[in-house]
C-alpha cells in the first residue's frame, strides 16, 4: 500500500483584530513597567537641579561679595590719591611762598619809608596780589595778646598800659597758608608792671589820702579836737 501525500497546509496567520490586541497589551505592559518608576526619577533630577541651584547662588553671593570689596577698595584709593594730590600740591606752594617771604619783607619795608613808587610799585603789587590768590595770609597786629603759638617774641618790656602780655610792636609780620603757619610774626611785648597798684587800689589809695588830708586841714582851722 503506499501513502497518499498529504495535502498543503497554509501557515496560521493572525488576523488584524488580533495584531491589534497583542500591540495593545505589550503597550500596557510596558507602560505599566516604566510607571512606578518614572516619579523617581523626577525627584532625583530635581535634587541634582536643587543642588545646582544653591551652587549658582553661592557663587553669584561670592562674586557679589568679591565686586563690593573691591569698590570699596577703588573709592578708598580714589579718595586716598586724591587727598595726597592736595597734600603735594599744598607743600609745593607753601614752599614756593616760603622762598617768597624775604622778597615780601622787602616790600613792606620799601612801602613804610616810602620808596615803592612807579614800576617798582605795580611789580610788588602784582607780586602781593598773586601771593593772595595762592592763599597766603598776613597776620600780626599791634595790641593783641601775645601767643606763643604764632608770634615770637624778640623784646620784651613792662608797661603800666597792658593788663596782660601783649603785642605792642611788630617787627615782622607772620605769614599762613591755610591752617599751616609758614612763619611766625616777631614781635615786642609788653607785660604788666610788676607789683604795680591796680586802679582800683590807686582810685581807693588817692580818695583815702584826700579824705585824710581833708580832715588834717579841718583840724587845723578849727584848733583841733581838744582845743574845742
């Protein structure tokens, strides 16, 4: 006997309906894989995120820090540069004015006895005149109470006229620049008469003397006391 062959046999093939489900359910599967563990890594990159961000705030606090000081460094050597150039500037004029003083002298001594007349005149006003906008002062008066701080006293007297020591001649006058004295006024001076009365104890002296000689002339027109 032989076999009959068996007939061709067609492969299962799945139907769309089925494609669809498989399709379907493998999605869910996966979605329900990768669920639980989605919300962890948010919170892992928010922490890195966190963490980044304090980074970035301590290093813009730092650098603000940083830029603060050195403004304030900037503006304490602005303001130190700037008063050393007024310092260096001050002592560049004062010396300049110091060298100046004789020829100043000069000029006052021509004008007390009379010799500063014509060109020599206009020069040493203009001299005088530039001296001043510079900022140079005259001080020195006769009258005013000695101060050892800026005269100095070359003669001294005593003279019942003053009540203390006081500046009755000027034989130099001083000079200032600003509050720095480029040199002190020479002067006399003049203190009270040692021992010298005050005028009240002479104005009481001379009214008792009078009194007493008053009543010595009364005794002697009218014969006295016992003589009555």
């Amino acid at each position: 006997m032989t076999e009959e062959p068996k007939g061709f046999e067609e492969p299962d093939v799945p139907t769309s309906e089925a494609t669809e489900k498989a399709a379907a359910a493998k999605d869910a599967g996966t979605a329900e894989e990768g669920g639980p563990a989605a919300p962890g890594g948010d919170a892992k990159e928010l922490t890195a995120l966190r963490a980044q961000l304090d980074q970035v705030r301590t290093a813009l606090t730092e650098r603000t820090a940083d830029l603060q000081r050195l403004q304030a460094e900037y503006q304490n050597y602005r303001r130190r540069v700037e008063r050393d150039r007024v310092a260096v500037k001050e002592v560049a004029v004062a010396s300049l004015l110091t060298e100046l003083l004789p020829v100043l002298d000069d000029i006052g001594r021509a004008r007390e006895h009379g010799e500063l007349v014509g060109g020599f005149k206009s020069v040493a006003e203009s001299l005088e005149t530039v001296a001043a906008k510079l900022g140079l002062q005259q001080f020195g008066k006769e009258g005013e109470p000695f101060d050892p701080l800026v005269h100095e006293a070359l003669m001294h007297s005593y003279s019942p006229d003053v009540t203390q020591t006081t500046c009755v001649q000027i034989l130099q006058p001083g000079y200032r620049l600003g509050e720095r004295n480029l040199r002190p006024a020479r002067v006399a001076v003049a203190e009270p008469q040692p021992g010298a009365p005050g005028k009240e104890e002479s104005g009481g002296a001379e009214l008792g003397k009078s009194k007493d000689d008053a009543d010595d002339a009364y005794g002697e027109e009218t014969g006295g006391p016992d003589e009555g």
